[in-house]
C-alpha cells in the first residue's frame, strides 16, 4: 500500500522541478531567438528560434499552472505510525518472498519467533515436539500421494490447531499468575484440561507422523533392488571390460625395440 501523504509531496516536488527547468529552458531559447533574430535579419532559422522559445514559454506556464493546482490542494493526512510500520514491514516481506530462498527463511523465522513467544510457558515443550514432528511430515509430504492425500490434509489441519490450542495454554497460564487467588481454582482447573488436550494432540500428531513413514517406507519396496543401482553397476563392469580391452591393445602392439 502506498503512502498518498509521501506521494502527494513526491508529486509536488517533481512539478516544481519541472516547472524550473522549463523556465530556464525558456528564458534561453527566449533570450538567443531576440538576439540572433536582429542580428541576421528574419529567416527560416529564426521560426525555429521563435517557435522552440514560445512552445517553452507555453509550457513553462502549464507547468508553473499546474504547480499552483497541486499546492493549494490539501495533502493528505500523514500514516498513523502503526499503521506505516506494518506497511514497511509488508513491503520487507514481499521483497525478501521473491528471493529463491525467501519463502524458507521466513518460515523459519515466524517459527522460531512463535516457539519465543512461548518460551517459559507449559506449552513450550509441546510446541517443540509439534515443530520436529511437522517438520518431518513436511520431508515426507511429497511422498504421500494417492491414498494418504486425505492424510496429509487433515495433518495440516491438526497443524493449525494444535499451534492455536497453545497459544491459549499459554495465554491462560499468563493470566493466572495475575488472578487474584479466588479466581485461581477455576482457571488452574481450565489451564490443566487445556494441557492435557494438547499434550493428547501433538502425541496423536506424533503418531501420524511415524504412521506416514512407514507408508513412504512400504511404498518404497525396499526388498527389492533398486534399478538405478543396477543399471550404475552394468555401467561399472561395462567400462572395466573397456579399460581391460585397451590395455590389452596397447600391450600387442608396443613397438619393437632394436638391440
């Protein structure tokens, strides 16, 4: 999003600008046409003097009539400094989004800046093993095809609220060191259920994940032999028997040495 305030005086600058350099551009071409018209007498270089200055001059006045325009056009009101911030900072990210490693990098840093925010909390150690566990289903995610597609949506699902569901954990036991103490029962008996609903949860997810392994790994066959490895093995023995062959023909035919 762009600043219309910054804008408005980008605008006004640049008409200014324009406006002067017309100007002396004008009183130039306006200046050589009065004094080189008299001097050789009236001729066809002198229109052109005399064109090139008016349409200066003409110019120079639709720039500096314009300029007035826009001065006396009430700017408008400057960026709340929040709201300016978040548009830099969205303008940060798209920039650093368009780079071939942006999207990783700034992955990473929104996850390590969300395990931050819960650092210190009862929901820390689950949102660790929440992040090693996504973070493997997301190397295996290319392999779940076919049947396991369902799978792996309902992961990303389970995904986004279980990271909800700390959040909240860690919010509630925020709250209740500051709960006067005939508050306390009630919220510690509500930050305990939400503890054990997520520690269920990213232990399920835990589950899915080892689940997803051993569907890459079955998939895979790994009884059978890989025929890449085979055809690289063919490969080897084939340029050995060519190395042997050139060696042999190169020991036929040395040349003869006289005594």
């Amino acid at each position: 999003m762009v600043d219309e305030r910054a804008r408005h005086f980008r605008r006004l600058r640049r008409l200014r600008r324009s406006a002067r350099r017309w100007s002396v551009l004008a009183g130039g071409l306006g200046g050589a046409a009065a004094v080189l018209t008299p001097y050789a007498g009236l001729g066809l270089p002198d229109a052109a003097w005399a064109g090139a200055a008016g349409s200066a001059i003409a110019v120079a006045v639709w720039r500096w009539a314009d300029l007035r325009v826009l001065a006396a056009a009430p700017a408008p009101p400057a960026l709340d400094p929040a709201e300016a911030a978040a548009r830099s900072r969205a303008r940060l990210v798209a920039a650093v989004e368009r780079l071939p490693v942006g999207p990783g990098v700034l992955a990473e840093v929104r996850r390590v800046r969300s395990r931050l925010a819960l650092r210190g909390t009862t929901a820390a150690e689950a949102w660790a093993r929440l992040d090693r566990a996504a973070l493997t289903l997301a190397g295996l995610a290319g392999r779940l095809t076919g049947l396991a597609e369902p799978a792996v949506r309902e992961a990303a699902e389970a995904d986004r609220s279980l990271r909800d569901l700390a959040n909240r954990v860690a919010g509630v036991e925020r709250a209740l060191k500051l709960a006067p103490a005939e508050a306390r029962g009630s919220l510690a008996e509500a930050h305990a259920t939400l503890v054990d609903q997520l520690e269920s949860g990213v232990a399920a997810y835990e589950r899915l994940v080892v689940a997803a392994a051993g569907y890459v790994a079955e998939d895979a066959h790994p009884g059978t032999h890989d025929p890449s490895a085979a055809r690289l093995t063919e490969a080897t023995d084939l340029l050995h028997g060519v190395a042997s062959a050139l060696a042999e023909l190169r020991t036929a035919h040395a040349p003869l040495r006289t005594p």
